[in-house]
C-alpha cells in the first residue's frame, strides 16, 4: 500500500496543480474582460446615464453572478470597480463631457489630466420647438393612423413569452420633422441618455464627412495609420473607402458572448488604444476584395478622425461636439474614449432618444439642418450606396445598415430606401426617406430577432 501511495499521491497532487494552473490561466483570461465590461457599464449606466445602481446590476448586468463578479460605486472618486472572486479588478473613471474610461495602462491622475482644456458646457435644453428645442407639439402629424402607430408601440414595448427580455426603454417616431410617437420604459425619461453600441459607428461615418467636407481627409488615398507606413506594409494601400465599408481585409474576430477573448472583447475592454490595437491587425484578404463586419475598422477611422480634426488633447475631445452635436442640438450627446484619448467609435457614444432622431433627421435631410449643410453634398447618398461584397440578407453601405435588395430585405415589410444605425442589444435609428420618417429605438434586448422587435 505504501509503494501505491507513494507512486499515486504524486500523481494526484500533479494533476491538482496543473488544474490548478490552468483554471488560473483561463480565469486570468476571461476575468480582465468579464470584470472590466462591469465596470464599465455600471460606471456609463449611473454617472452618464443618470440610472439607479440597482436596475444597472439586476438588468444590465444580470449575468455578473454567473462569473462571481462583484462591481461597486466611488461615489467620490466617481469611479466604478468590479472584481471577481476578490481579483481581477477594474475600475472606470467617470469625466464630465467624456463619460467613463477603463483604467487600462493608465493611472487615474493621467486620465484626469488628460481632459484639461477641453471645453465641456452642458446646453441648456431650449424652449424653441422641436426639432430646435425641446418642445414637442404634443399632437399627431396629419396623415397618421393613430390606431395603427399606437398599436406598433405598445408591441415594441410588450414582452414576448419564451423570447428572451425585450426591454425596450425608448421609442421616438418623427414624422415629417415632427414628434408623432414617443414612449420610454420604467426609469427612463426623454432627458436619459442611453448608450447606442455601434450606431455609434454611424456618427464616426458622420465625423468622417465633415472632415472630408473641410478637406482634411481623402476617401480614396491611403488611409493615414502609421503602423501602415513601411513601403513593403501591405496595408498601406488601405483606403478610407474601404474601412468605412468594411472591405479592408485585415482580420478581426467580431464575437462578443460566444467568445469572451475574442479581437473585440480584448480592444473595447482590456486595451489601452483601441485604434492601435486593430490597426496592429495583418492582413487576411486583399483591400477592397471582402465585406467583413469589423469593430475595429471603425475604431482606426476613430483614431484617424482624432487626428484630423486638431492638434491637442483639448480640440480632439470638443471636436465631435463643436463640429456635429451642438450644430444639431444633440446636447446629451456623449463619446467616450479610450484611455489614449481616441473616441471608441464603435461602441461607446450615448444620447437621449430625441438627440437620436435628431442624428436621423440630418440624414432624412440629406445633410442639411435647418437650411445649414453639415455634410458635404451628395454624402448621405455616398453612405447609403451598397458595398459590393456584403452578402445577401446584409446589404451594407458605409458604417450603415441597408434594406435593399428584392427578393433578400434585411426587413421585407420596410421599403428598399431604409437605411439604419444599428447597435448591439437591440438599438436602431432608421431613416426612411420615401415615408419622410424616423424611428428610434432604444433598450436591452437579449433573445428576440430584429423583426420581432
């Protein structure tokens, strides 16, 4: 017996340790991303959203249980900290006009520093009317089925059995530049901004043209990354063009539950420039050959728009602002960057349901606002042609959604001009020109299909 103990115990404690060593390793793998989306999500959800602590963790982030995450407040520090299993923790500094930053790679004192000088002032909501202010007419746009509209909202906030959590937590209709519906869930008013996911990619688009407008940025010379400058780089050749319609060929991993290390968990949420990280990306397919839908395309389009539009920290940060919101009266518009100080412009900008119209009614309009043209001519139908390699079922333009295509609509029932912002968990602006209307819809979404909502 003691020669069997002698040969098994060793065995045994082997395979413990290396059990061990693994479980630590996969934990050391997932943790970073688990803990730092809470994080970040309870520290936009409370300080920019305005939200109760309480709702954050029961709905938004229902799943941190399962991962043994616990996340809690600084309300004096205005920071956000979530750790699992008393490790891995991180944390997200909140800063007024910049909304919350993971601290990756940075201290807390750097990122403060960091939005000195830039000119954050919070508008005033005006009583003009709307679209101007905020004084909506309060009654139904002529030509409306009041029974029909009525009816589309109350299923857009029903909840359906065995389909998962709807949530949905606003809806704007405008119709012909007017209000015709407006409905927000339980805690959310029409002044709480709510985070858009990758509609935010579509004001990146938006960012884009005004550059080019100014003449700042070239569509079809190669794009300005410097990781892309050694004239044997490949991806030199990569076009503004075809990051913006996602034919860049670099490869790019864009999963998110299914796989918790994948290329887009690791740069929104354990990465110190979101824009370095993709642009360090090889190449997998010649430019312009693939559609390929990538975070991280837009995420180097956000870094080349930040150095673009100015020469310090200060004039970057206020530029989205000064050149786009504040032009259209989107006050409660906020991007957040990441700790380099690039706007993550595949993810992270929040907005109120109406400042979301607003950023829909530019595009119904073509461009111009109130008579004022903030996109150059003919850049609205430049964003919303078709790219040639988007499959069928999935008709894309630039960093918008399309809804052409006869026999494969992503929508059937919605005319072929349809175009869309969309974000993940169900967040969509949808712009339909031939019904001179916009629809915006916000919430959390986890189970039903787009036409289900």
């Amino acid at each position: 017996m003691r020669k069997v103990l002698k040969v098994v115990v060793p065995i045994v404690a082997a395979i413990v340790i290396a059990a061990l060593i693994f479980g630590y390793r996969y934990l050391s793998t997932i943790a970073p991303i688990a803990t730092g989306y809470a994080a970040k999500i309870l520290c936009s959800s409370v300080y920019v959203s305005g939200r109760d602590y309480s709702s954050v963790i029961s709905e938004d982030l229902e799943m941190i249980g399962d991962y043994k995450i616990r996340a809690r407040l600084d309300e004096k520090s205005r920071t956000a900290e979530a750790s699992m299993l008393g490790m891995f923790k991180r944390r997200a500094l909140y800063r007024e006009g910049l909304g919350c930053t993971l601290l990756t790679g940075v201290k807390e004192d750097e990122l403060r520093e960091q939005a000195v000088g830039a000119d954050y002032v919070p508008t005033e909501k005006s009583d003009l009317p709307w679209p101007r202010g905020d004084l909506a007419s309060g009654g139904i746009p002529k030509g409306i089925d009041t029974e029909k509209l009525t009816a589309a909202v109350d299923k857009a906030f029903a909840e359906v059995p065995g389909q998962g959590s709807r949530r949905t937590r606003a809806v704007v209709v405008v119709y012909k530049g007017e209000i015709a519906a407006e409905r927000y869930g339980a805690g959310i008013t029409k002044d709480t901004p709510l985070l858009g996911w990758s509609m935010t990619k579509s004001v990146i688009n938006t960012l884009v043209g005004i550059l080019v407008g100014q003449g700042k940025l070239d569509l079809y010379a190669p794009a300005p990354v410097p990781e892309w400058k050694a004239p044997d780089d490949p991806r030199g050749k990569i076009t503004l063009d075809q990051l913006l319609r996602m034919e860049s060929g670099l490869r790019f991993v864009e999963e998110y539950e299914e796989n918790i290390n994948s290329d887009c968990n690791i740069m929104l949420l354990n990465s110190t420039d979101t824009g370095g990280f993709a642009a360090a990306m090889p190449l997998e397919a010649e430019p312009g050959s693939r559609w390929s839908y990538s975070s991280g395309s837009a995420n180097i389009l956000a870094r080349i728009v930040r150095g673009a539009s100015g020469t310090s920290q200060a004039e970057q940060f206020d530029f989205p602002r000064k050149a786009l919101f504040e032009r259209i009266g989107m006050s409660s518009a906020i991007m957040e960057p990441d700790p380099s100080g690039t706007f993550i412009g595949s993810s992270f900008m929040y907005a109120t349901a109406r400042d979301w119209a607003r950023f829909g009614l530019l595009y119904l309009n073509k461009g111009l606002w109130m008579g004022e043209r903030i996109l150059p001519d003919g850049w609205v139908t430049y964003s919303t042609t078709p790219t040639p390699h988007a499959p069928p079922g999935e008709a894309y333009g630039k960093l918008f959604w399309l809804n052409t295509g006869k026999d494969t609509r992503w929508i059937p029932e919605l005319p072929e001009d349809m175009f869309s912002a969309n974000g993940h968990e169900g967040q969509y602006v949808m712009v339909i020109p031939s019904r001179n209307l916009v629809v915006v819809r916000l919430g959390l979404t986890r189970g039903p299909s787009t036409s289900e909502i």
